[in-house]
C-alpha cells in the first residue's frame, strides 16, 4: 500500500486518527474500488487513506491455483508522536 501523505491542514489542526479502508482487488492485483468502512473522525484524513489505496496495487489473491477477485480492510492510522 501506498503510505497516505499527512494532509498539511490536518496537521496544523493536529488532527489524528484510524481510517479503514474497504477495498475490492481485481485479478491483476488492481484496485477496483475503495471506501471508507471506519472514519478517522477527519475528513481529510480518509480521503487522503482512500486516495493512497486508489493509488495502490497488490499481489493477486490465489486459490487453488485460481486467481480470484479479494477484498480486504487496510488501516491508516495519522497520529504524532511526542
């Protein structure tokens, strides 16, 4: 996956949080879709997690010798360390 860039006024605001995102891998290992299943509390902050999945590719699920269409929740947690 693709890391999410901090949006710039969600880190002057400091605003933090997990963002889970749903997503549907098609055969090739493309992203078909993407949406937010669990909100940051932000915005910003899952429009930029849903904007690095849609930016990202991943392995073809196998089964059985088959490749098949996958779903999978990724989390993107944006947070600043003391």
């Amino acid at each position: 996956m693709v890391k999410p860039p901090y949006p710039p006024m969600s880190k002057r605001l400091q605003e933090a949080g997990t963002a889970i995102v749903q997503l549907l891998i098609d055969e090739r290992g493309a992203i078909e879709s993407a949406h937010v299943v669990r909100s940051s509390g932000y915005r910003r902050l899952d429009d930029a997690a849903r904007d690095a999945v849609l930016a990202s590719t991943c392995t073809p699920h196998i089964v059985d010798g088959t490749v098949k269409r996958a779903t999978a929740a990724v989390p993107f947690t944006f947070g600043f360390t003391n």
